[in-house]
C-alpha cells in the first residue's frame, strides 16, 4: 500500500531546499566580497584621475598642479 509520508522522495525532497538556501547565502557573500575589496581597489585611481580632470576642467586648479597631481596618481 502507497502511504504518504516522508519517505525516499519526502527526504531528497527536504535536501532540495536546504541547498538552494546555501547557494543563495553563497553567492550574496561573494557579491559582497568582490565589491567591497577588489572593486574600491580598482577604480580607486581612476576615481581620482576623473576629479583631478573635473577639477582641472573647472578651473580650480593650474597646468602646473593638475601636471603634477596626475603624475602622481599615475606612479
């Protein structure tokens, strides 16, 4: 006789979940990872390069000092 219950299907039928839980919890942490560590790494210098170019373009800063900033950051 069939029953229903928890049987061989009932239990895969508990695992399913648990590990689309992990993997979701997963990739979130990895998500975060790469953005807050290696992201802000990366574009760190071009971020300044961009408002060093922004503030040249605005005239709050001279040739010389906007020549000199950029050497900088670019070292």
């Amino acid at each position: 006789m069939m029953g229903y219950g928890y049987g061989l299907m009932g239990g895969f039928g508990m695992i399913i979940p648990v590990i689309l839980i992990v993997l979701v919890i997963y990739a979130v942490v990895k998500l975060m990872q790469n953005n807050n560590g290696n992201y802000d790494m990366r574009n760190g210098k071009n971020d300044a390069i961009d408002i060093l170019n922004q503030r040249y373009a605005k005239g709050e800063i001279s040739e010389e000092e906007y020549m000199q900033k950029k050497k900088m950051l670019r070292d």
